[in-house]
C-alpha cells in the first residue's frame, strides 16, 4: 500500500518570513524527501517547490489604513486556508511570523486534529504576556529565535525550541571599517557617529533632534572632528530627516538612502532608536547608546503592561545592562551624549565588542535545520 507524501502547509506573510520559510523548505526535504509544500509564500520559497496559493504580498499591508481598507481580502484568504486544511488535514500547519494572520487560522485547525507550529515568537515576553493562554492553546510547538524567549515559554509549559537567528549568520565576517568609510566618503581616521533615529514617522519627529543635538555636544566633549552618517529607513524617512537637517545648514552630516548595514560598519559608535537595529549593530560588534521616547500618553500606558528589565536585544541577551538604555525621560541631550561619549573610549569598545561576539556565537547556528529537527520530532510523537 502507497503511503500519500506528506502535506506541509505554511504561511508566510513578509520578506523575511520568505528568507525562513525558504531555508526551513530545504532542510524538511532532508526529512521527507517526498513532502507536499503549499500554502502562501514568496518567491523564495516558490524557488523551493513550494506551492502558493495566494499571493503573498496580498498580506505584506502596514499602517493604520492600509489593512482596514484590505480587511475583507484578508479575512476571505483566512477562511479559504482554514476550510481547505480543515477538510484536507496536512501533516503540520506551519506559521511563520505575522501572528495577526496567522494565530486565528493555528487556533482553528488545532481545534480540528491538525498539529500547529508557530516560527518567530511574538513579543509576548515583553509585553501583554496574557496572551500566552491563547498561544497555549493554539500551538503545538513555537519556534523562537532568541534563546531568552525560548525559556519563557518554558516557563509556562509551552513545548518550544530555539533555532538562532538568521541575521547572526548573515553579519559573519561582515565587519571592515575602513572599506566601509572609503565607500562612504569618510575619513577612516576620524571618529565616526551613525545616528539612527527610526524607520517611523513618529520616532524620527522624537528622536532625530534631539540625537543631533547629543551629537553636536559629543562632538565638542572629544574635541575631534566627529564624523556624522544617518541612514534613512526609507524615502519618507530620506525626506523627513532632509528636512530636519534643512534646519541646521551647518551641520556637516552625511544622510544616506538606507544603507544601514554599511553605514555601522564604517562607524565607531551607533546612536540609534531601540528595535532590531541594536541586534544589528551587536552583529557588527558596534558600541551603542540605545534610546527611545514616546508620546507621554502611550508611555503611560505602555509602561504598566512592559514586564522585561531591559529594553534592547543585546542586554536582553546578555541578561545584564551591555548597552546603556536611555528611555523616555532619561533621553536627554546630556545623558545621551556622556553614554556615546563613553562609548567611544577603546578599552571599553575591546571589552564590549568580545562580549558581542559570544552572544552572536549563540545565534549562529542552523535554523533550519534546528527547526525541521524539531517539527520532524513532532510529527513522530
């Protein structure tokens, strides 16, 4: 008797969640040479045999606006994916990121017998932890990518793995300075200062003045000829911050379209926004001052329901303050700019950077072998 290939549904609803998808495609073939691979994805995981139902950009939507205006789309593909594996059992669903999709569809089929995976946590560690009860009763396995959101599953009995992070492995060996400043047009001899203010409207309106400003006064504590470099997020941002710097006709800065990578590659020091970029920037074994500032009313609110001791990835990671982290009302031009300059001195740098290189070690590993080993696991129990 023929035993039917197995059935691996996934949704993938971002760029980087096609990157994932792709590389966890790859190493499920190792295990189930025969696997049936369909659901929603990008190019990358179509490269992989992978069957798309829907397009996947139709869930790529940010914003406010945007996904109202789409919501009924939205939640039609849902039904589709729902009724189709409902009917159709697949051997696992498969969740990748966008858990706004994809948690409603993992809740549905888990009720029905279908085993749900989940990859890439949500920040529910970090803040509206009650939504653990929900996860909990929706997946089977999560599959995280940093090692401190993998123990707090564990602490509330949800079976997870941790699988690294694909950045860790992308930043090796990615790390010349004065290649990048020679690209850049800077001067590999001079301090350089990256400034990062965000990839949002709202946090380069908070944060961008005032980082200058800091910036500015660093320049005047070291003395030196501090060379400044801001990659903008994107055009809005390019546009945002050019009019900003339109108001400070003296400021000797350098505003790139994007580029981010290369711009903290040529830097000394990275002042940045807190987010995904502190991961980067520890990647680069980057000195750095992590900030962020909101509006009072939502810092009000938001400060009642964050329950993690540190803010950025990197003290997360290191379960200590690595990094300064000033929020809120601690981000002023004088904090700010005593942390950077601190950060520039040397000795220190050597002691950081050495740190930054073993937390990165703990990153680097498979992913996707680690999570096919791990849903290959879970599909024999």
């Amino acid at each position: 008797m023929t035993v039917p290939a197995p059935v691996f549904a996934i949704v993938s609803g971002e760029a980087s969640g096609d990157i994932l998808g792709a590389n966890l495609i790859r190493a499920l073939k190792e295990h189930f040479p025969d696997a049936i691979f369909e659901g929603i994805g990008g190019p990358r995981m179509q490269a992989e045999g992978f069957v798309s139902l829907h397009e996947m950009d139709r869930l790529s939507v940010m914003g406010l606006v945007e996904p109202l205006k789409r919501l009924p789309e939205l939640l039609r593909i849902r039904r589709n994916i729902v009724q189709r594996y409902s009917n159709e059992k697949p051997a696992v669903f498969i969740g990748i990121d966008s858990p706004d999709f994809n948690s409603g569809i993992e809740k549905k089929l888990h009720r029905v017998g279908v085993k749900t995976v989940h990859y890439v946590s949500p920040s529910v560690w970090a803040w509206r932890q009650g939504r653990i009860k929900k996860i909990k009763q929706s997946v089977d396995l999560m599959l995280t990518l940093l090692p401190f959101e993998a123990d707090f599953y564990r602490q509330h009995q949800v079976p997870v793995c941790f699988v690294g992070h694909p950045l860790a492995q992308q930043f090796k060996g990615q790390r010349d300075k004065s290649a990048a400043c020679t690209e850049l047009g800077l001067d590999p001899q001079l301090p350089v200062l990256c400034i990062m203010p965000g990839s949002r409207a709202n946090e380069v309106e908070l944060l961008a003045d005032l980082f200058l400003d800091a910036a500015e006064r660093v320049g005047q504590s070291l003395g030196a000829d501090i060379q400044l470099v801001i990659p903008a997020a994107n055009q809005a941002r390019y546009q945002q911050i050019e009019a900003i710097l339109g108001q400070r006709p003296d400021a000797n800065i350098q505003l790139l379209q994007q580029r981010s990578h290369r711009a903290m590659e040529a830097s000394d020091v990275v002042l940045l926004a807190s987010g995904t970029t502190a991961l980067e920037a520890m990647l680069l074994q980057k000195p750095m001052v992590v900030s962020y500032r909101f509006g009072a009313w939502t810092y009000k609110l938001l400060s009642r329901l964050i329950k993690t001791p540190y803010a950025s990835i990197p003290n997360l990671l290191a379960n200590k303050m690595l990094v300064p982290e000033l929020i809120q009302d601690d981000a002023s031009v004088e904090n700010l700019s005593a942390a950077v300059v601190e950060a520039f001195d040397a000795t220190q740098r050597e002691a950081l950077q050495a740190e930054f290189a073993q937390l990165q070690e703990q990153l680097a590993v498979d992913s996707g072998a680690l999570a096919a080993g791990a849903i290959a696991e879970l599909l024999a129990q």
